[in-house]
C-alpha cells in the first residue's frame, strides 16, 4: 500500500473496502458548483503560488504568519503567498505578495494525513487594510453539532475535470456525524484531529486545489481543507475531511511565540 498526503506527490490506495480506490488530497484543483465569493469579502484568504500558478489556499491568522495545510509545502521550491486577491491570475492593486521567511511543517506530519498542518512565516509583515486582515482563531474548541452549516472558498477547478478557477469561489456544506466519517474513511480519519462535511453534488464542495483554505463556522475558522477522494471530490458518497485548527492550537502558539 502506498501512502499519500495530499500533495500530487504520493497516492493512498483504500483497497480496504474498495478495490482500486484512490484518495488525492485537495491540493490539485477548486471549488465545485458553488458561488463566486464578493470580492473581498473573505480578506483573510492567501493563495500559495509556485511560479505564479495557485497550488494551494491558507489563512492569515497575524500579520507575519499564514496557516495552511503540511501537505502544501512542494519540496523546496520556493513558494510566493498572495494576500488581497480576488482574481489570482491578475496583478490587483489590492494584492500583497509574500516572499516565505520560514516554513514551520508540524514536526509529527510524515506525509499521510495525520498532523497536516503548516505555518507560514512572511518576510516582511502584511499591511493590514480593507483588503487584507487576519482572522481570529478560536480559544476554545468548536463542539459542532451534525448538520450544522459552514463555509468553504478556494481558486481551484470548478469541476473534476475543470481547469482552475481565476476568481474566489465559496460555497456551504454540513457538519458529517462523526461516526459517518469513521464508517466510509476507516483507519484513515482521525477524529481528534479531523472533521468531515456532507454536501450535494448541486450545491457543490471542495476540491483538489482547496488544500489549506478554511471550513469557517460561526465566523470562526474550525478547519483546514484536508482531503477528497481523486477524480470524484463531488461524490456525495465520500465526505469532505478537515483537519481541526482547535487540536493544534497549543502548536500554533508555540511557533508563533518562538
């Protein structure tokens, strides 16, 4: 069995309870269906470029420092983030961009699923205004209810087999039953570190390329994109997994004290 994060750099293969299921995670493409977001209106968004192509999406949680997901590092090549942007593939005059300082990987992430998660310091700090602004994390941990309604956005593939999106996108989808996400994900969701949505295939969800971006309910951030199953990520079937910010809250101090 070979394992993959959700980088394009290794693959997971469930053949568990499937035979020749694949899981890629949400680090290749966008949201699909959904809405184009109000330009603007999420100002806390960072688009992680390589070679001004977006690869992955993050939050700005203070002025020098971006959380994302640890699958989102490509090697060491060397990354640009891109904060008060609406339309990645223009030079907006709302835009920052970022030359990366340092890249604090969580120091149990190995490359699978577990600790999946990254700061990101930027050199120099972001000036805050109208089009950038960072968002507070929460001090306690979210107890959210199944079903209960939250926001995804990200600039990836509209569709499985849809280029990228230019503009940010969004879109809603429910809180899964934890017992859900452990029946159809087995061994492979952690459910102290991890979070999954049900959504409709109408209505729309994350997909490859959305890796890093936040599940934000009740205003607050609870969640980094994780996961998605390859080729399928609007297969109603297959939940949408997140890694919880809350679980790695103490870690986040941590990194930004030192």
């Amino acid at each position: 069995m070979k394992l993959r994060g959700c980088s394009v750099l290794h693959a997971l293969l469930l053949v568990s309870f499937t035979e020749n299921l694949l899981l890629v995670g949400a680090s290749e493409s966008g949201i699909v269906g959904g809405r184009v977001a109000k330009p603007h209106s999420r100002p806390y968004m960072a688009s992680l470029q390589l070679h001004g192509q977006h690869v992955c999406g993050g939050i700005l949680i203070r002025d020098d420092y971006v959380l994302t997901a640890a699958h989102c590092k490509k090697d060491n090549r060397p990354m640009t983030v891109v904060l008060g942007a609406h339309n990645v593939t223009k030079r907006e005059k709302t835009q920052q961009r970022f030359k990366i300082k340092t890249v604090f990987q969580h120091e149990h992430f190995s490359g699978g699923y577990e600790n999946d998660i990254m700061l990101i310091k930027l050199e120099p700090k972001a000036k805050l205004n109208r089009y950038v602004q960072r968002i507070e994390l929460s001090s306690r941990d979210e107890r959210l209810p199944p079903y209960a309604r939250c926001t995804v956005a990200g600039w990836g593939r509209t569709g499985v087999k849809e280029p990228s999106s230019t503009v940010l996108k969004e879109t809603t989808e429910r809180i899964q039953k934890e017992s859900e996400c452990k029946r159809i994900w087995q061994q492979y969701f952690n459910s102290k570190q991890m979070i999954c949505t049900k959504f409709s295939r109408k209505q729309g969800g994350i997909c490859q390329g959305d890796s890093g971006g936040p599940l934000v309910c009740n205003g607050k951030p609870v969640a980094l994109t994780a996961f998605t199953k390859e080729d399928d990520c609007d297969n109603p079937e297959f939940p949408h997994v997140f890694i919880k910010i809350n679980f790695f809250l103490s870690w986040i101090k941590e990194v930004m004290k030192k």
